[in-house]
C-alpha cells in the first residue's frame, strides 16, 4: 500500500491506488460540488464539465520532488502530480502502465501544465502507453519520495477530498495486513 507522511501536521495515512495533487484532485472537487450532479439527468455530465472547466481554467503551480536515488527537481507549471502503486487512475486511465502492486516502488507522474496541441498529443499518446514519452511529462519510479507544494492546493487520496492545503509530504509503500474472508 502506498503510505504518506505530512511532515508539516505530523500525521499519516494510506491510499491503495493514487495520491493527486493538481487536475484530478480539481476534478474531483468541482464534480462533487457541481450543481448538475444532484439532476437526474445531467448528473452523469458533472465529471465531463468539470474536467473541461479545468482544462480551461487551471493554472500550474510550484512543486518541488525528492526522488529517493535522485537529485531534487522543482517544476513550475505543474498540472497534474499523481502518486500511484497501480497503473490506472481516473476511470481506466492508464497513467503508468508498468506500476505494479507487487513491487516495493511508487510511481510519480507530473504533467506540466500542456498547451491545447499537447493535451491532444497526450490523451493520443496514452492510448498507446507511450505518454511518458513526452517531454512535459516526468515519470519517477522510485521507493521513497518528497513532495512539496507552494500555496493552497486541492488533493485526492483515491477519489477522495483532501482539505486545500501546502502539502509537505513524505511517500512510500509498506506492507498493511488485511483480512480475507
């Protein structure tokens, strides 16, 4: 399992899919306050307008990464940055399709905030698996990472709302036992 530490409000806490900070956890937020998710009928629309309100209107923010073997690298633009141990994230999107569960590696995607032709090159390109590829696009696969972020952002732990927030975090993964029945 994936395992944060919020090394500014000393706590903790475990996701099973992804950690995002950025476009998804937007997303999220805006779908789950949208008027249109309470209509019958336009309810199932309240993702789709969300995404293109983000798409249109978000701006990159400052996020600096610590890859556990790697020098420090800071990002200026930052559109998405997503923490995952699976491959799919958002519906089926498959954001790293060598990201397993079964390794002791998380994968940190960061997308720098793309123009219009970009966008469309990178939803052409995840068809294919070969959007990391890109040269706006950063992929870490590492066993330990350091994110911080500049100003209030929104953030998702497996589709759900974070409270906005800096986020100073420490990830990694750790074995959790659970229960089968």
């Amino acid at each position: 399992m994936g395992h944060y530490v919020d090394l500014d409000h000393h706590t903790d806490g475990f996701f099973t899919n992804n950690f995002g900070i950025g476009f998804d956890a937007t997303v999220v937020h805006l779908a789950n306050h949208s008027s249109l998710k309470t209509n019958a009928f336009f309810g199932k629309f309240s993702y789709m307008a969300s995404i293109l309100n983000v798409i249109i209107n978000f701006k990159g923010f400052h996020a600096e990464i610590l890859p556990g073997s790697m020098p420090k690298a800071t990002f200026n633009r930052t559109f998405l940055l997503t923490t995952t141990d699976i491959p799919y994230f958002g519906g089926g999107i498959n954001i790293v399709p060598t990201a397993s569960v079964l390794d002791d590696h998380l994968d940190l995607v960061i997308v720098e905030k793309p123009s219009v032709w970009q966008l469309i090159l990178f939803i052409s390109m995840i068809f294919l698996k070969r959007h990391l590829r890109l040269k706006f696009i950063h992929h870490y696969h590492e066993k330990q990472l350091f994110i911080k972020t500049n100003g209030n952002r929104l953030a998702q732990i497996d589709g759900e709302e974070l409270n906005q927030e800096t986020y100073n975090l420490k990830l990694e993964t750790v074995k959790y036992p659970f229960w089968i029945r």
